[in-house]
C-alpha cells in the first residue's frame, strides 16, 4: 500500500482545526451561537482541501474530482437521497411512540395543498432546492471529505477510508452541535451521535463518489438529503423530546439504520476497490469496476 502524504493530511486537518477555534473565538467575542455561524463554516472544508490540491504539483482540480462526471449517477444520487429519506421516516415510524403526523406544514411559512399533494410538492420543492441552493453549501463540505480527502485516503481501501472520512467529518461537526445544533436537548451526547451518523453515511457518499467520478454527486446527495431530511421530523410525531431528536431524525438512530442497511447493501453487491488516483476516463481509476458494472 502506498504511505499516505502526512504532510498534505497535516495541513488539511490544520486548516480544519484553525477554521473551528475561529468559529467559537468570533462566536465568543460577537457573542452569538456558532450555529449562526454555521453557513460560513461549512466552506472550511473547500477551503481546507483548496489548501492543499493548490499547494501540491501532483494534484489538479480535476484530479480530486472536481468535474461533472457521469451523470446518471448524478442523478442516482439525487434519487438516492430521496430513497433514504424516505426509509428513515418508515423506520422511525416503526418505533413505538412514533407516529405518522399528516395535518403538519412541513415547511414553516409556505402553505401548501393538504394530503398526497401537499406532500409531493413538499418533496418536489426540497429537491429544487436541495439540488441547487443547498448542493452549493453541501459543495464547500464535500469538496474536502469526498473530493481530496478521499483521494488522499484511497490506499487504505473503500471501508476503510469512507471509516476515517466519516469520524472526521462527524468531529468537525462538534463546535455546532454542542451549540445545540440537531439535537438541542443533548448537545453533549449529540456529537457522539453526530460522528456516529456521518460514519454511516460515508460508505455511500464514497460508493456514488466513485460511480459519478465526480465529488458533485456527494454535494447532491448531500443537498438533497438536507433539504428533505425536515420532512421526517415534521411527519414523524414522537412522544418525547429523545425520541423526537435522538431516534425520529435523519442524524439520529433512525438515519444512522438507514444508511446502515444502504451500505450492507453494498457490501453485498461489492464495493469498489480503490487505487490512488480519482477516476478519470484517462488514467486509472480510484474505483476499480466490479464484474457486470459499467
């Protein structure tokens, strides 16, 4: 296996550390809730992965994945997002003292017809915005975790990295959440739960990553699962304030379920293998095709 650049990893995860003490002395000093800052912050990782891919004579844009790639599995992934919203809240409504609430405005200050057609238009106008507005926020994360931090982690192996990738992108969320950002109610047991999510959503970031050839499909899936994931804590009612905000909600257990059985399910169809480089129709590929892929 080749060694990893701990060079080029040092100053990403330097970049990342210095963008989190910043965010809490500006929260500090301006004496607002860092979660007010969290928009500003979600670009620390672009920022970061720039640092590096710009500093580095062996590293292009392009090469850590910032192009369009294949677009069908661009769309797979918008569709993807969809599919694992939609199974989180069937299984968080599956949770004793979870209910199915259909009488809610899931989108506060937008009134919208009642029923079946109130709902698809709800999920029809998460996904304009989730793939357009929300991608481009979700863009400043991923071009870190799944555009050159993946590329850097590559040797380690498909499991492996999604591994690493996800506890760091859960720990980078810490600032916020113990701001009370998800899971107010629990800030503290929060970023646990926070890490424990994005290490479950990593394996299929990674897998639609490596089939687009693109880091923009993790911005898309990213985007849309954001901009949906409001559906399931506006219809899953529950009995409680944990039950609502550590299981009935997309970062809680029954997302973390959720992407769980996504990523056994590539398991068992067979993961890509990955080599160093980002897939590119010119050179080798980061995920090597398993038999009957195209």
């Amino acid at each position: 296996m080749t060694a990893l650049d701990r060079a080029r990893l040092g100053l990403f995860v330097g970049v990342l550390a210095a963008a989190a003490a910043v965010l809490v002395a500006v929260s500090t000093l301006a004496d607002v809730s860092p979660i007010v800052l969290a928009p500003a912050y979600m670009f620390s990782p672009l920022v970061a992965g720039l640092a590096v891919t710009l500093t580095s004579a062996d590293l292009s844009l392009s090469t850590v994945g910032l192009r369009v790639g294949r677009p069908r599995w661009l769309a797979a992934a918008v569709v993807s997002a969809l599919a694992l919203v939609g199974l989180t809240l069937a299984l968080a409504l599956a949770v004793p003292g979870i209910g199915l609430e259909t009488g809610v405005d899931p989108i506060p200050g937008l009134e919208l017809p009642g029923g079946l057609v109130g709902v698809a238009a709800a999920l029809a106008l998460a996904v304009a915005l989730g793939a357009t507005v929300n991608a481009v926020f979700a863009f400043g994360e991923e071009f870190g975790w799944r555009g050159y931090l993946l590329w850097e982690l590559a040797p380690l192996g498909f499991w492996k990295a999604s591994l690493a990738i996800g506890a760091l992108w859960g720990l980078w969320h810490a600032p916020v959440i113990a701001a009370g950002y998800n899971y107010p109610a629990f800030p503290i047991v929060g970023v646990g739960l926070m890490t424990a999510a994005c290490i479950a959503f990593s394996p299929v970031y990674t897998y639609l990553v490596v089939r687009a050839e693109s880091v923009l499909a993790a911005a898309l899936l990213h985007g849309v699962f954001n901009g949906s994931a409001g559906l399931v804590v506006a219809y899953a009612a529950a009995d409680g304030v944990a039950l609502a905000q550590l299981v009935a909600n997309p970062v809680g257990a029954a997302g973390i379920v959720a992407f769980g059985l996504a990523a056994l399910a590539i398991a068992a169809a067979g993961s890509p293998a990955l080599t160093e480089t980002f897939p590119d129709r010119g050179g080798s590929p980061l995920g090597g095709v398993t038999p009957g892929d195209d």
